[in-house]
C-alpha cells in the first residue's frame, strides 16, 4: 500500500475515535435515510444497465432499495482529493456500492464494480470500516474483505 | 467472478469513457467529480485485463480510440486514482496517469498493448 493511503487510513482512524457510537449510528442513519442521486442522469447513463435498470427512477429506486438491505458493509475512508470523508455501503453479494460524501451531506453515486472482490482488496489498507457489535458502532482498521 | 469476455471487457471500458466524454461539455463546475475511486479502479482494472486479452484488429481500433479518451480526461482519473497495484509496471502506463513523467503511452504501435 502506498504510504499517502496508510496515511489517509491513520487519520480517517484518528477522526472515528472522536466520534462516539451514537454519533456513528446517526451518520449510517443520515446515509440510510438517502432519498435522491445528485446528477441522476449521469449516474444512469454510467450504471443503469448493470443495476437492470430501464429508467433513472428504477435505478434510483435500486439505490434506495440497496440502501434498506440490512446486511450491508460500511466503509469509510479520506479521498485524497481535499481528503473528503465519504462512506461506502457495500452489500457482499453483489458488490452493489452506495458512496456518501459527508462533507457535502449528500449521497454521491450507485454502482457495482466490475469485479468487486478486486476493487475491495485494493481498498484494504486504506479504508476504515464500522461495524456494529455488541450494542455498539466500533471502527476496524485491520478488516478483509474475504471474512 | 466468473471470466469476462474479451468483448465485454471492451465493452465496459469503452462504455465508462463514452459516456465520461459525453456528458463532460455539459458539466459545468466540478468535473474531477465526474469519476470516484471506485470507478477510476474499474476502468483501470478492465484496461488491464484488456492489456492481457487478445484482441481483433477491430477491438485493436476500439481500444485505441477508448484510449484516447482516457488520456482526454487524464485529469480526472489522476484527480481519483486509487492505491496503485503493486505490479503495475510503467507500460502499464493507465496506472500512473497521476505521475508527470509516465501515464501516456510511448510513441509506436506496441504503445496501446
């Protein structure tokens, strides 16, 4: 792993200590909660034939509709660009992908990768994940993707 | 993951950019957020999978003029590159497309393999 991601991981670690569970629990929630996809259109254009979707509002029902699945993996990492926080909740599955932007406060794009176990190990040693257990929201700084 | 045809590798990738370059004049402000991460990791993972794949001269010249987009839009890719592969030589120059001395392909024909 490059070292500017290590970096990114330490901080965005760093950032999730100060913040309690409930605090946590109120962002996946504010994520959950997402109704619309800024730039719809685009979004579309770029994923909606791999989410089987005809029109811009089956795929931005698909992206609610993801959103609501219980089983979900949250993620969260600094992007490098402005080291924005952004989340993912990624259903193991399909690999299906909701982005958050926290800064902006608003979801950012729907899509499924094309290989999604690929593109989960590339992200290994730079995302944080949280993961609910035992009452409560903690991070996971070591997680795999093969669990 | 079950293997991906070589056509449908192409397909994507060209897909990805076309799509990139269509939407790109109408933008506006902001368009480094024209592609996240995970994208950008997308289409460098099909370019590598096309990098090994063999194509017909016609999937040659598609993948030729898919490229030339992705070097037209450089600054967006560079701007949301994930985590380099650790085996992601410099002919694999898709991969360093963030870096001022690499990321565009050497001159001659072997310079799209």
């Amino acid at each position: 792993m490059e070292p500017l991601y290590i970096e990114l991981r330490l901080e965005r670690a760093a950032g999730l200590r100060r913040l309690s569970s409930e605090a946590i629990a109120e962002m996946v929630q504010a994520i959950r909660s997402a109704k619309r996809l800024p730039r719809l259109g685009y979004h579309f254009a770029q994923h909606g034939a791999e989410m089987g979707a005809a029109r811009e509002e089956d795929y931005e029902q698909a992206f609610r509709e993801h959103l609501s699945q219980p089983r979900l993996r949250v993620f969260t990492y600094l992007r490098p660009r402005g080291r924005a926080p952004f989340w993912e909740l990624v259903d193991p599955a399909t690999g299906r992908t909701a982005l958050y932007n926290e800064r902006e406060r608003d979801a950012w794009s729907f899509f499924t990768p094309t290989n999604a176990q690929a593109r989960d190990h590339n992200t290994e040693g730079w995302w944080v994940e949280v993961v609910f257990r035992e009452g409560s929201w903690e991070r996971e700084e070591q997680w795999r993707w093969d669990v | 993951m079950g293997r991906i045809e070589t056509a449908e590798l192409l397909r994507k990738y060209e897909h990805y950019l076309g799509v990139l370059e269509g939407w790109a004049q109408t933008w506006g402000g902001g368009q480094l957020d024209m592609l996240h991460s995970g994208e950008v990791f997308d289409i460098l993972w099909l370019r590598d999978r096309l990098a090994e794949a063999r194509l017909s001269e016609t999937q040659g010249r598609a993948l030729r003029r898919a490229d030339e987009l992705l070097i037209k839009h450089r600054a967006i890719v560079a701007a949301n590159m994930p985590p380099r592969q650790e085996e992601s030589p410099e002919s694999r120059w898709w991969w360093h497309m963030d870096e001022d001395s690499v990321g565009t392909p050497r001159s001659g024909a072997a310079q799209f393999s």
